[in-house]
C-alpha cells in the first residue's frame, strides 16, 4: 500500500465522497451519522484517522481544522481509517418513488468504487436510510 493519506487529503476524499452520494438517483439529502466519530472509536481497533462525520461528528480535530482552514464544511459522510480496513459511515434521506435499498446499494457500490482508488485498507460503507424532516 502507497503512503496514507494525510487529514486534508482524507477530508477532502470525505467531501467527494458527499457529492457522489448526493449525485446518486433517488437521493434526496445526504447527512451526517449522529456520534459517528465516538462510536467508531469504540469500534474499531488500530484506527488511524477518523475525518468527517459533520460538525460536531466526533471527528480528529486535526482533520475538522484541515477542512475549515481550506474554506470547506466538516464534511457529513464520516470516513475511519485503521489497519486493516476503512469505514465509510453516511445517511442519506431518499425521495419519493425512489426504492431505498435499491438507491442505498448504488450509493455504496459508487463509494467503495472511489475510495479503491486510493491508497487505503479495504473499505465497507454504512449507509442508513432515514426520514425526511
């Protein structure tokens, strides 16, 4: 494996990671998994960046940094990196007419596509349909 990304590149990999879930068919909103950063910590062993999740998300304050520095938002989707794997964590609001596992398995299969690209552990993605409010 290449060199791990860095936090900025990682919060920046996050905010992609976003857009594509928002680009998808079907989705309505993307947003961030409440205590994503804290649960994961809990969670996973060997972790080594934890980076988006939202404001208040729970993610290394040195990656929160890296994105309000570069001008950009806390990115929502919530990416975990350990030893042996990545964890990608996102909620996504579904529209109407709009088959939510179908629209939450496309967005998975597009993000586990994009983040193979990077020079990271394998990845799974959580994504979890919720209401609109």
């Amino acid at each position: 494996m290449a060199d791990p990304l860095d936090d900025d590149r990682l919060s920046l990999l996050a905010a992609e990671l976003g857009a594509l879930a928002a680009a998808c068919p079907g989705v309505q909103r993307v947003q961030a998994r409440p205590g994503f950063g804290s649960l994961v910590r809990q969670a996973v062993e060997g972790l080594g960046a934890v980076v988006g999740g939202g404001p208040g998300g729970g993610a290394d304050a040195s990656s929160s940094a890296a994105a309000l520095e570069g001008g950009r938002p806390v990115p929502l989707v919530g990416v975990a990196v350990a030893e042996a794997e990545t964890r990608v964590t996102l909620d996504i609001a579904v529209g109407e007419g709009a088959q939510g596992p179908a629209v939450a398995r496309e967005v998975a299969a597009r993000l586990l596509e994009r983040v193979a690209a990077e020079p990271l552990p394998p990845a799974s993605v959580d994504v979890r349909i919720v209401g609109l409010t």
